[in-house]
C-alpha cells in the first residue's frame, strides 16, 4: 500500500519530469546518432556550430538565470508570488519595455499562476510549494501557496 504525505507530495513532480527529461536526452542522442552512424559511418561525427549565427544570448543566459533563480526562491517564498514575479520577468525579457508589453506581462502575470494555484491547491487537492508568502482564508478553506 502507498502512503501519501500531503504535506511533501509536490516534491515527486519535479523527479519524474526530471527522469523524464534525462530518458528523452538519451532516446534522442541514440536516434540522432544512428541517422549520423548511416549517414557518415561515425556515430559522433562532425558537429558543427552549437548555436545559430544570430543567436540572440541575452534572452538564452537570460532565461537560464531565471529558471535557476525559480528554482531557489520557490521553495522559501511560496509558490504564487515567485511564479508572479518570474513570469513577469519572463515576459519583460521576450516581449520589451513597451506600455503595452509591460501591461500585458502585468495581466498574465498575475491570473495564471493565481489560476494555477486554485486549480491545483482546490480543485484538485495538490500541495504547492508553500513558503512564506502562503495565504489561508479559513473561511473559505482555500490556501493560496
């Protein structure tokens, strides 16, 4: 029998996606090397360039440097606030500093994760990383992580 521990069962996702990840890597190394190993006869051939010629690196690093910094916050601040604030600045990276651009970041920002929390943490009963910045209407019974 599976027990299941409310408190810690969001912490399971990230090892399955994670293994999931690692499984899809190797499928695609195998299969991009037997299509290198017909063509050439070499299974690790040439290469050639790793990125594009106008390879747009600020957005890249960019993008890294906010998933790692999601990664570290989430856990301590909660799960609804960090997702505002990076879904902002995922937004203002790949869209500008327009008015425009900057209201929509603003509006996106703010409905989906609070959707996403509700969905999640009511509908369907799943923990979220709940730091603190976590807020209970007791009335309601609702947890917005």
């Amino acid at each position: 029998m599976i027990s299941v521990v409310y408190s810690t069962e969001h912490l399971l996702m990230p090892k399955i996606i994670g293994t999931l990840l690692v499984i899809m890597l190797a499928v695609i190394v195998l299969v991009e090397g037997r299509e290198r190993k017909a063509a050439t006869g070499k299974f690790f051939g040439s290469f050639g360039p790793f990125f594009r010629e106008n390879a747009d690196f600020k957005k890249l690093f960019g993008t890294l440097l906010l998933f790692i910094g999601y990664i570290f916050v989430v856990e301590e601040v909660g799960f609804t606030v960090t997702s505002i604030i990076f879904v902002f600045l995922f937004n203002v990276l790949y869209t500008g500093w327009s008015k425009k651009a900057l209201r929509t970041s603003l509006i996106i920002s703010i409905l989906a994760p609070v959707i996403v929390s509700l969905i999640f943490g009511v509908a369907f009963n799943i923990t979220l990383p709940s730091g603190i910045c976590s807020i209970t209407f007791i009335d309601y019974g609702i947890t917005i992580y």
